[in-house]
C-alpha cells in the first residue's frame, strides 16, 4: 500500500489507535515495572497522556496537520504523567515544531517530524540515559531518515521506523546493565513501540483487531522478573539514592501572586539543574513542567512561583519507595482523565465536630467502614493509584471544618499528604498510617474534642499495636526472599515481607496469620474484597478461631482492588 501524504483524517486516526492500544496494553507495560504484585504505572501513566494528547486533538476542527500535530503536543504536556509521559510528551512537540504550518505530510516531512521529536527529547532529558524510550525514539528516527531517502511512500517510511523501534526495545538490555541484570527491556521503551506499531497499523489499513491487545509469550513472561519499581530505579539500594525527593510541578506561566520574572527557558532550567539530577523542563506558552530528583523540594516549589503560580504539585520519597517491593509510585498529576481521583463526602455536609477526619481508600466497603469509624471524607485512591497533593487539598478544603487529620494509608502518600497539609486553607496535620489496617486502628484513637496536636499523638501511638497482612496474586513466576512463587499462585505479605505462597486462598491466609500471631494477639479482623467472597472469608475465620478459640475475629466486606484479602493482628 503506498500512500502519498498523511492528511488531517489520518493523522487524527494514528492519534486515537495509539491511545487505544495504549490503553489495551498498558498492564503488559505495567507488568514489566513491578514484581509481583500488580500495580504497575507506567502504562496507566503513557495511556493516560495519550488518551489526553488524543483528547486535545479530537476536539481541535482545523484540517491542517500541523495545528492537530500542535493540539497532540498540547495535550500531552497537560495530561503527562511520569517520566514516560513527559518524554513522549517532547517527542510529539518536536514533532508539532517540524510539522508546525504543513497541511498534509510527506514521507520526508514524516521523517522530519521524528528526528526533531528525538532532539526534542533529548534535550529535555539533563542526563539522557542510553537503554531507555529515548535509544528506541532515536533507533525508530533513524530508520525513517535513512528510508526517506530512498522513497516518497509515507507507509514505508512508517513500516521502518516501527520495526527500527522493535529491535531497538531488544537491544535495551543490552546498553542498560540495571535491565540486563533483572532481564526486562525498558516499560518506557515498550510504550513507544506501541505508540509506533498504532500509527503503522493506521497506514498499513491493518484493523484494530488484527493488531490489538499483546499477548507475552512464556519467555516474555520468563523474563519480567524481578523488577520492584519503574525502570532502572527498581534495583537501587536506598542509600545509594544520592537525590532522594522526585519532584514534579506545573507552572501556569505569569499567574499568580509570586511572580518576580518574566519566563526565560534558559534561566529557569539553569537554577533547576544546580538543584539535582534527572531534570526535565518542558513548556509551551502557558505552562512550563518540571521534573527533578533533588534533596531540596522546597527550593523547587519556590523557584517555579517566581515564575507562575503552581497548578501541581508532586513530592515523592524515592528512599521510602525503594524500602518495600509492594509499594510503588508514579507521579500522579493534573489529569483530569482519571476516573478514581477525585474525592467523596461521606457525611453530605459539614462535619459534626469541628475538626474533619479525611481517609485515602478504595473500595465501597472500606470506605463504609471508615465512616462507621467517625471519617468524613474519603480520597479515592491507593496502592495502584496514589492521589495527588492536589486531590487531598480539595478533600482538606470541601470539608468545612475548622481543622483536619489525613490518614494516607500508603507510604507513598505520605509526602503529598504533607504537602497538602501546608498549603491547605485550615490546619491540618497526618497520622502516618502505612495500610488500611493501621487507619482503621488509629480511627480507634481519635477523639473530636480534643486538639490536632492531641489527636495526631492519639492516633499515631495505635499504629504500632496492629500488624497488617495482605492476600495477594503473583503476576509471574520469580523466586525471592527464598520462595520460589508461581504465576497465579497467592501470597501473603507482612508489614512489607512476604511470608508465604500457596495455590488455595484461604489456605495462603490462614498460614499468613499463624505468621503473625504472638502470645499478645487478642482480635482479628479480616476485610475480604475482589478475588474474594464472603463464604471464603467465613472460612478464614473458621480456621483462625481453631488456632486459638479466645481470639475475637471479625469480619468485614471492604471490596478492595488487588487484595483479596487484608487481615489485621492486635
């Protein structure tokens, strides 16, 4: 099939079939960053910038390509999320820049447009990294010079620089030693190839079906190992992290109260680039987006509102991430495509007392529960989806109250709870809990007539009294901490440990709780969700009442994703 120009019509198509497969492969991406649990991010992190790039476009009407190649741009930077998601996002405003004014595309201008998208990125990255999306955007444009050269057919060039892309995601075992040693290829890399394979299907007239979702194969399986975070961060020591703080903004340029300098690219990035490592800057002219690992997210903060006033906010402790296998983040951000971000009021009003009690969750059940337990509102969100500081300061803020406690329930949502705490209209103060277990045993200590400082200490001291335990599936076959784990095969983990496997459900929990048993434990509480049902978790109680029959066990229905089963000890 030979095809002279790409127009607006199947610009557009490319655009929407690389957010579609984006979105039906995003947990095969997801599965090459994160060992064993599920809740992988970074392609939930791709699909949603895509799905927003894709949005931008959709709703743009001109018909030349150049202003939609000019929407994706803009839409992407607005819906990026992670460090995948902004690089994608420079390689499309490369592409906008060398396309920008063009009614149709050549396949010279299609190659243009590549070449550029990598400078673009490149140049975006402080210390670009070789193994990554940016050595199979660059294989990918390569290909696609070298081809133009030799032709005028637009799928041809296309065809090259897609298949250039798969074998450059091979090689990136090969020139990254962190990804040949746990024997993946690069997530961000794998996204790319995806994006790549969707514009070529378009051209090629190939059907979504004959191209859709990707199936690994066992030695696909065989090799997604291992890895306990996004990319090459995964097998990092804590201490040898020497910029322990990701942190992210988006600054409305201009905006805002704090404005002492008119924007310059260079200025900006320069002071940035003292700060720490793995910078990235990307703007156009209304926002400008950061990206650094620095000991100093304060500076940064600061730094952007000289410029603009900050529409987003994102701190992450990479130390504390790099602590436990099962949890992980990823930044969550200013989109406003996902569906669990937003917050819930459970009492329709204002609170009773004057101070308000905000709960991170998920799950109908859990969040019925924490009403139960005198929460006011819940943050949707968790382990597969951290809510943004954003996202709390509205909860904080949409209370009424005259002061809050947050309870983040995750680790990885303790900075950005913080964070809010802050910046929020009303004192606030967090109650570090690790899990839902520890919520729900510090909501024991909460009193609504004393003070914050009071209550925060309250709180805090229940923590320590209640051992969490999760039920979860492995997603592929590894062996760790001397368990060799089957695909499929359940898991239960301790405070962080996983402690024991096993191909029965109620077996794995019953063995998980003898684990955590000691001559103190007095209740058991047991909250069953998705993989689970309530004849299952009758059994459960069953069996733990035998260990011991002056044990008080409880049980609840909570529906919480991922985790069949949590079960606390105290």
């Amino acid at each position: 099939m030979k095809v002279a120009k790409i127009t607006n019509t199947e610009f557009t198509a490319m655009v929407q079939a690389a957010a579609n497969k984006l979105n039906k492969n995003s947990e095969f991406i997801n599965s090459l960053n994160v060992f064993p649990v599920p809740d992988g991010d970074t392609g939930t992190n791709m699909s949603l910038s895509m799905a927003s790039g894709y949005k931008y476009v959709n709703k743009d009407v001109k018909t030349n390509v150049g202003d939609l190649a000019g929407a994706l741009a803009k839409g992407l930077l607005m819906g990026a999320r992670g460090n995948s998601g902004v690089i994608l996002s420079q390689i499309f405003r490369g592409f906008q820049k060398s396309t920008e004014g063009k009614e149709t595309l050549s396949a010279q201008d299609l190659s243009d447009a590549f070449i550029v998208g990598t400078e673009t990125a490149y140049k975006s990255v402080m210390k670009p990294t070789e193994g990554t999306i940016l050595t199979v955007v660059r294989m990918a444009a390569q290909a696609g010079k070298k081809k133009a050269a030799t032709t005028n057919d637009v799928v041809a060039v296309m065809d090259a620089i897609y298949e250039s892309s798969t074998k450059a995601l091979e090689k990136t075992p090969d020139l990254l030693p962190v990804l040949k040693q746990v024997g993946v290829v690069d997530s961000g890399g794998q996204g790319l190839v995806f994006v790549l394979e969707a514009f070529d299907d378009v051209l090629n007239g190939r059907s979504e079906a004959e191209s859709g979702e990707h199936q690994p194969n066992d030695a696909e399986l065989n090799q997604m190992i291992h890895a306990a975070d996004q990319s090459v961060q995964s097998k990092l020591n804590p201490e040898d992290i020497v910029y322990g703080y990701c942190t992210q903004i988006m600054v409305r340029i201009g905006k805002g109260r704090e404005v002492d300098h008119k924007f310059d690219y260079q200025t900006f990035y320069d002071y940035l680039a003292k700060l720490g490592d793995s910078l990235l800057v990307v703007n156009d002219e209304d926002i400008v987006k950061v990206h650094v690992h620095t000991e100093h997210p304060g500076k940064v903060l600061a730094w952007g509102q000289e410029f603009g006033d900050l529409a987003t906010v994102k701190v992450d402790n990479m130390r504390l991430q790099q602590e436990t296998i099962i949890e992980n983040d990823e930044e969550t951000s200013d989109n406003d495509e996902s569906a669990v971000q937003k917050s819930e009021s459970l009492n329709g009003g204002q609170p009773q007392s004057d101070t308000a009690v905000i709960s991170v969750s998920s799950g109908k059940g859990l969040n019925t529960l924490f009403k139960s337990l005198g929460v006011n509102y819940i943050v949707s969100g968790g382990q597969t989806m951290n809510p943004s500081t954003e996202d709390i300061v509205n909860a904080i803020n949409e209370t009424h109250a005259k002061k809050a406690i947050v309870l983040p329930n995750n680790k990885n949502i303790f900075l950005a709870a913080e964070q809010a705490a802050k910046v929020a209209d009303i004192p606030t103060v967090i109650v570090h809990s690790k899990t839902i277990s520890q919520g729900i045993t510090a909501m024991l200590g909460f009193n609504p007539e004393s003070s914050l400082d009071e209550n925060q200490k309250s709180m805090e001291d229940n923590l320590s009294t209640v051992k969490s335990g999760q039920v979860t599936t492995a997603i592929r076959d590894t062996e760790i901490n001397g368990f060799s784990i089957k695909k499929d095969q359940f898991m239960g983990i301790v405070d962080g440990d996983i402690v024991t496997t096993g191909d029965d459900l109620v077996k794995t929990a019953t063995d998980m709780v003898a684990k955590m048993l000691d001559d103190d434990s007095e209740a058991i509480t047991v909250i069953w969700g998705d993989g689970a049902n309530e004849s299952l978790a009758d059994q459960v109680q069953t069996a733990v009442s035998e260990m011991d029959d002056e044990l008080e066990v409880e049980v609840h229905e909570g529906d919480q994703p991922v985790y069949p089963f949590l079960i606390s000890v105290e």
